[in-house]
C-alpha cells in the first residue's frame, strides 16, 4: 500500500547461472526510477538504493569471503548510493553484524549508519474473533504451516500428535505442508531413515494432512485452530506465526530467530525453550556434519524435547477453554500493533521521501524521528 508509483519488475536472476550468485542482481536499463528498493539482492548499477534483507547481506552461499566477488558487494554496501540497509528483524541485525565483525572499524562504522529495523507486515482484514469458549466441546485443535517439514517444525507436530494419542489426549493436528525436507534443506539430518518416523506418522488417526494450500486456505485454518504450531529450529522470521495471529490465534514457537521480538510467552502464544547462540540460531546446527549419526541423534532429541514441552504447557487449555480468549486477543492486538500493511506502507512512503531528497555524494546520517532507526 504505497502512495508512490512502485515499479515492480524482474530481477537478472544470477542464481541461474549458479547458487552462488544469488545475492546480487541487476533490474537492466531503461526504468527511470527514482530509487531502487532491492530485498536479499544488492542492485548493482543502481544510482540510489535500499536493501532489505532478512539475515545475511550479503548472501554468500558458496562465495569465498575477500573473494572478488565478495569485496565488489560488500563495497557495494558501503557507497554513498547506497542509502539503507533494512533488517526484517533485530534477529537479522545481530546476524549482519555479526557477519561482518571484522570489517575495519571506520567501515563497519559506514554500515551502522545505514542499519535499520523494519518488520514485515500482513494484510488486516475487519474479521470478528467467533471463538466462543462455551460452545467448544472437540479436541484441540492446531496447525502447522511450512514447506520445508523438518526445518519449520513439522516433526515436533507429528511428535506432538502421537505422544497425544499415546496418553489419550484429546488434540488433533493439521498439518499444511509441501513436505520438502532432507539433503535440499540446509537444517535437516540427511542420515538414510533419520526422518523417516515423522514422515510415516503422518497417517496417525488424529493427524490431518492437507499436503500445499493456497494462502486463503492457510488463513482459514488458522481461523478455526485453538493454537499455530511454528517450532521452528532455522527460521529467519516465520510469517506463518504473524499470519496466524492475524486470525486471532496464539501460536506456538521457539525462542529463536526473531520470533522472540513479537511472541511474548504466556500472552499471546506460548515460546518454546530451545537452545539457541548469541544471534539466535539452534546451537545445535551443524551444517558440515549433516550426515553423521551424532546430528540425527541431537535432532530426534530436540524433536522430542520440544514436543514433550508443547504437551507439558497445552494441559491447561484442555481442562479450561476459557483460558484461551486472553491470549487469543493479544495475538490479534499484537500484529495490529506491529505489522499492519497500511501503516507499514506509511512508514516505508516515509522513507522512500527522505531518501530520495537526500544527496548521495554525502553520507548517511540517521535521524532517530524520522528514521525507524533502532
């Protein structure tokens, strides 16, 4: 929702020739734009820039670091044309600091004067909370939302579901999924059979499985769910969580990545203990020695650590619906408060005028009213 005129175009998709080149890209000649707003992808060539990006900035999947490649983008960064550079979260702050810790200082000076905080946003709809306490009388109800099964949380949803079934509690799962997992996913143990109890639990007779959904699909069935499952072990910010609180539903998370900075426990969903590193990430991620016995082991554990805790904190709602209505009206308050679409449109026209006044043969300076620094 912009009162500017956003020109959104295809990118040279570098990546194409190979994954390494998957942080940077041009938009090609002949826009007249303004001002170029690249997300994850420096624009190169472009005379005056904001990126965004999510985690790590550059990207550099398989780039060998002051490698040529390398400095000509992160040199990129640092230009005057390039005006901002705009977190999705404080979790990818710390990640982009944390990447480029060892840039001299007067540089790594240059990039903190360019850093900001904005999180992503979700479209509002003027949609009335139904859930009437008095009236439930079924089981527990919740959904799980990713593609990437194992990485999103999917085994901790089937682990929830059978460890239910086992103890005669009354809790259904749904999950939403496209199933992909394994040696494609950069989190998942790739041991012959290390996944394979979670994929074959999936038949359980209080698991539904819907397979990939459209997203009004996904928005209805948060709708209609008690809780959100993200138990997430690799997620840079789980949409699928502010989504499902859209819909007036609590969800269900770990404390990592940036799920912390809006899922507050016990208020508006409940945030799983799991052992993360300074920055955020599962401290238990291995990403060479994915094959090994030992990093199946830690991930089966963690697995049933996470679902053994779920069932641990869900007993109070299932003696008392009531209990639910709080949590699920601070849910819904919280992405009202913090990502709504058309305030965040607001903030980033903002922005984007600011920017485009400013010369780009002098530095950046931030403003802390003007700008959403942080």
């Amino acid at each position: 929702a912009s009162r500017h005129r956003i020109l959104r175009k295809r990118f040279v998709p570098f990546n194409y020739i190979s994954p390494s080149y998957d942080g940077f890209t041009t938009t090609g000649p002949g826009l007249g734009t303004d001002l170029t707003h690249a997300h994850n992808r420096i624009p190169l060539g472009s005379p005056r820039s904001i990126v965004s990006f999510e985690s790590h900035l550059p990207r550099m999947f398989g780039i060998k670091e002051h490698s040529l490649i390398h400095n000509m983008l992160e040199g990129h960064l640092l230009k005057r044309s390039c005006r901002r550079i705009v977190g999705m979260s404080h979790f990818a702050k710390r990640i982009l600091l944390n990447q480029h810790s060892n840039l001299e200082p007067e540089k790594l000076e240059i990039l903190k004067s360019k850093l900001m905080v904005r999180h992503p946003n979700v479209e509002l709809t003027d949609t009335v909370d139904m859930y009437d306490p008095a009236r439930d009388r079924g089981p527990l109800k919740l959904v799980f939302v990713g593609k990437h099964f194992a990485r999103k949380g999917g085994c901790v949803a089937v682990e929830i579901a059978r460890k239910a079934r086992e103890r005669g509690l009354p809790i259904h799962v749904t999950l939403i999924s496209g199933m992909e997992m394994g040696e494609t996913v950069w989190s998942d143990p790739t041991r012959p059979g290390a996944l394979d109890r979670y994929v074959q639990g999936i038949d359980l007779p209080n698991i539904s499985y819907m397979g990939a959904q459209p997203n009004v699909v996904v928005r209805q069935a948060f709708a209609k769910s008690h809780f959100g499952l993200l138990p997430t072990i690799a997620d840079t910010f789980g949409f699928s969580a502010i989504e499902c609180m859209a819909e007036h539903t609590p969800v269900i998370v770990t404390n990592s990545g940036a799920l912390p900075e809006f899922v507050s426990d016990g208020l508006n969903g409940i945030a799983l203990p799991l052992d993360v590193t300074a920055t955020g990430e599962w401290a238990g991620m291995d990403y060479n020695n994915r094959h090994t016995d030992d990093y199946a082991d830690r991930f089966a554990s963690m697995v049933d650590d996470l679902a053994e805790d779920t069932l641990t904190r869900l007993e109070p709602f299932l003696q008392d619906r009531e209990a639910l209505v709080p949590l699920r009206r601070a849910a819904r308050q919280t992405v009202e408060d913090m990502f709504d679409a058309e305030k965040a449109g607001q903030a980033w026209d903002a922005l984007y005028d600011r920017v485009i006044r400013e010369d780009t043969r002098a530095d950046v300076c931030l403003d802390p009213v003007a700008d959403w620094s942080s």
